[in-house]
C-alpha cells in the first residue's frame, strides 16, 4: 500500500472532499478543508501533479466526476457550481500505461513530467465539444441556482449514465439537474 505525504501544517486540511478522475480513475482531485484550492494526485505515482485555484473563491464542499463526458463538477460554501474539464492531453494519457511504461518503469522523474504534461488540461473551463454541455455561458444554466436562494450544496452525485446529477443542499432539498443543460429538472 502507498500513502501520500503532504507538508506538515497542511495535514489536517486534506481529505475534506476528493473524487477520482481519470478513464481508469488513475488520479484524484482532493480538496482542502479551508481552502479553495483542488489537488490533483496520481493514484499510480502517489504524487501532487497539479494544484487548481482559479476555479473556486470559497472552500469547496462536494466534488462529482462526470466519467461520460470527462468532467467534474464542484461546489462551494456559496452555492456556486462548477463544470470543470478532466480531459487528460494525448489519448493514451489516461492510462497507467502511459505512467509506468515498459522502459521507464524505474525513471519516475520521467514517468512524472509525463503525468504533470497529461494533466496540464485537468481544470480548465468545460467545453461542449470536449465535455458535452449545450451552455455556451453559465448564465444560461441555473449554476447559480443555489447562490440565489442563499443556500450551498451538502453532497453530490452522478448519475451511472452521466446525464444527471443530483445535490442535496443546505436548505435540506434535493435538486436533480440534467448535466448538459446545467438546468434543474425537478426539486424535491
């Protein structure tokens, strides 16, 4: 078994909320517990390949990934959502094949320039051509849905088909929205 290490005074911010990414879920994103910023690991290497914190202005309470369309969905303390691309660069990428090749099994400095050059995509801004959305601006979605009624997201989840996911919020309903559109189907 593996364990990843992380600085010292960061330790008890890690874990908060984290969801595997990847065609063979072969990373993760991790989020810290008072922060905004996403963590990117390797689940192969055991390392931090990115971080993110552009994507975010207040901590993070749930993260979803979209394995159908290659993308995550991420909410914050204040009710905003986030689409964010997982689209690893280069096809053969996403595989763990590409991270510990026959010849580089034992250069990880080589396996990890890799991994970081694969990654450097993971977290730029959803695009309907790389990850299905028919939104070309978050303002045609209801994203914001749960900013506007001063209420934040509690847990999140997708479904297995990738279409819709579904978030229990603060205000102790649950919204079920349609992932292409960004727009709430129904509210219970």
């Amino acid at each position: 078994t593996g364990m990843i290490q992380t600085k010292e005074e960061q330790s008890g911010n890690w874990g908060a909320h984290a969801a595997f990414l990847g065609e063979d879920s072969n990373l993760f994103a991790i989020a810290a517990a008072s922060s905004h910023d996403i963590h990117i690991y390797s689940s192969i290497m055991l390392t931090n390949i990115k971080v993110i914190s552009r994507i975010h202005a207040a901590p993070i309470t749930g993260m979803v990934y979209n394995a159908m369309q290659k993308c995550m969905i991420s909410m914050d303390v204040k009710g905003v959502l986030e689409y964010w691309d997982c689209t690893m660069l280069h096809g053969d990428a996403s595989s763990g094949a590409l991270l510990m090749d026959d010849d580089d099994h034992h250069d990880n400095d080589h396996n990890n320039e890799k991994q970081h050059h694969a990654a450097d995509n993971i977290g730029s801004v959803a695009t309907p051509a790389r990850n299905g959305i028919v939104f070309r601006s978050k303002m045609d979605t209801q994203l914001y849905h749960l900013m506007r009624k001063k209420t934040f997201g509690i847990a999140i989840a997708m479904s297995p088909t990738g279409t819709h996911f579904a978030i229990y919020g603060a205000d102790r309903k649950i919204r079920l929205f349609e992932y292409a559109s960004g727009r709430i189907v129904v509210t219970y």
